[in-house]
C-alpha cells in the first residue's frame, strides 16, 4: 500500500494488525501519517462509530487499481 510519495507498507515480508484492514469506496476509516521521534508511522482512524464485528475498511486511494470492486458498497 502505497502512502504518499515516499512511504509505503510492504505486507510480502511480515504482517501485522494492518493486515485486518480492507478496501471500502465508502471507508468508516481513514489514515494519517505522524512523525513520532523522527519515524514515521501511520495511523489508522475511525471515521464514524464502529460497532462490534464489523469490517474496519478504507479508500485505498486512486492509485489503487481495482479489476472490479467487490466492497460492500458496491455490492448491493
């Protein structure tokens, strides 16, 4: 996942919670890059009330290249 022009997650050599997060065209998270102590992280916020079991989904952003979108905005 690419974020920004200089930071990106590579999710090949070791995963962590991020890899819980999905794609969604209508996202209830969204992201922020911080500077903490000179290294950068990102954080993933919510946007709304989540409740309990439901998927945590963000816009990936427009360079993401989907086939077709299967979120479960588009779905129905």
């Amino acid at each position: 996942m690419a974020y920004g022009h200089e930071h990106f997650i590579d999710a090949e050599r070791a995963g962590n919670e991020s890899t819980f997060f999905n794609y969604a065209c209508s996202a209830n998270c969204v992201e922020e890059e911080w500077a903490v102590v000179g290294v950068y992280r990102i954080g993933i916020l919510a946007q709304r009330e989540i409740t309990a079991g439901e998927e945590l989904a963000f816009n990936y952003g427009r360079g993401y290249n989907l086939r077709s979108c299967r979120c479960t905005t588009c779905a129905k």
